[in-house]
C-alpha cells in the first residue's frame, strides 16, 4: 500500500484561520513578557466554555491534549502547558517566561490555536470553527471597546 506523504500544515489551513491569526497577532503585538502567555489563555479560556457544551469535558480535554502534544513537536516551550477538566494551564510556562523567548512562545502559543483549530474542523466541520472565530474576534472587541 501507498502512503501519500503528509500535507504541509500550511497549505491545509482552513479560510477561517488567516482572519483568526490577524486577531491574535493584533493583541499580541500589544503583549509584552507574561502577557502574552496572558493573551493567548484568555483566547483559550473563551474558546474551551465555546466547545465543552457542545463536544463535553472529556472529549474537549482530549483534543486540548492532542493540540498541545503536536505543537510542542516542534516548540518544546508548550511541554509545560498542561490540560486539565477546566481547561488550559500555562501557570509553569508563565514561571519561565524570559523576555528573550517572547517571540518563540508566541508563535507557539499561535501555532497551538492553530493545530486545536485543524483538529476540531476535522472532527465538527468549519461549523464549530467559524463560531469560534466569531467568538474571538469578540474578544477583540470588547477589548477595544474598554479600553476607548
């Protein structure tokens, strides 16, 4: 049997995605130090209370878990980032977060939005996705909003 080689991550990037990332990379350029570890787990915390009503704890975890384990393939920072029933914990990446790796575990922490994206457009459709998307951009807003 033949195995096709795998597809490029970006190339397999789904519509949603480039308008999600223009989000985060919007709020994260306001980030400095923990901050931006700040940033990304309130992203995450908005989009966990999104999906467990409707996928559940225990799958929601799951798929936090797989999200994290292959992002942290390739940036070894996110091995500390644990997955809970509640949710994300970044409390030991927060504890080494140094000034100089700012810019590595921001792409990481993107990339880890990234994969958990892939992952639930593979199993829901863009239906959830898209949701999300609005969710975050959201986010964004009422940021904006508070701070005017």
């Amino acid at each position: 049997m033949k195995k096709t080689p795998k597809q490029d991550r970006k190339t397999t990037r789904r519509p949603s995605q480039p308008e999600v990332e223009a989000v985060i990379e919007q709020r994260v350029d306001r980030g400095v130090k923990t901050e931006v570890v700040d940033i990304y787990e309130e992203i995450l915390v908005a989009i966990w209370a999104k999906i467990v009503p409707t996928l559940g704890k225990i799958t929601v975890r799951t798929i936090a878990q797989r999200a994290v384990h292959l992002t942290a393939q390739r940036y070894a920072t996110l091995e500390s980032v644990a997955v809970t029933d509640d949710g994300f914990d970044f409390r030991t990446l927060k504890e080494r977060v140094d000034e100089r790796d700012k810019a590595a575990i921001r792409e990481a922490l993107k990339e880890l939005i990234v994969s958990l994206f892939d992952i639930l457009a593979k199993l829901t459709g863009n239906v959830l996705v898209d949701r999300l998307t609005r969710e975050i951009k959201g986010l964004d807003d009422i940021r904006s909003e508070s701070a005017a």
